[in-house]
C-alpha cells in the first residue's frame, strides 16, 4: 500500500485551479495532467500506473481512496 497517501488529509482541504499544473494529492507533485475525483482528490497518471492494482479492478473505473467514489480512468 502507498505510505503517503494519507499524510496531511487536512493540507488538502482548498480549492484548486482549474487551469494550469495540478498538484497530485499522492507524490504531491505538479503534473500536467491528473485524474480528479468529484470531491478533490487528484492523482497523476504516475500515481495511477503505480496504484492501479489497489485503485481499480477492471482498469475502466477506480476508486478515489479519499471518499470512495468510483470514477472512470477513460473520461476525462
Ligand atoms: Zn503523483
Ligand atoms: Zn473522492
């Protein structure tokens, strides 16, 4: 399991630009694009491919590990 992905939940607790480098909220790192749950939570295709195997089970959907919605990977 990742390590970091629970660290300083509440850090992330702000609204994000909608334009411009996202913050995925698992490296903490800027990247040009990340996947983005409905309730904030961003991962960046890195954080995807090492987590797929905890986060999605089918590889069409995963599940945000913050609030456990299910979101698709081919969308967006
Ligand atoms: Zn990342
Ligand atoms: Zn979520």
């Amino acid at each position: 399991m990742p390590s970091n992905a629970n660290k300083d939940r509440s850090a992330y607790r702000r609204r994000w630009r909608v334009t411009g480098p996202q913050q995925c909220h698992c490296c903490r790192q800027e990247a040009p694009f990340c996947w983005r749950c409905r309730c904030g939570f961003r991962i960046c295709q890195r954080c995807m491919q090492e987590n797929i195997w905890g986060m999605s089970c089918n590889a069409i959907t995963w599940d945000c590990p913050d609030c456990g919605a299910r979101n698709g990977l081919g969308n967006q």
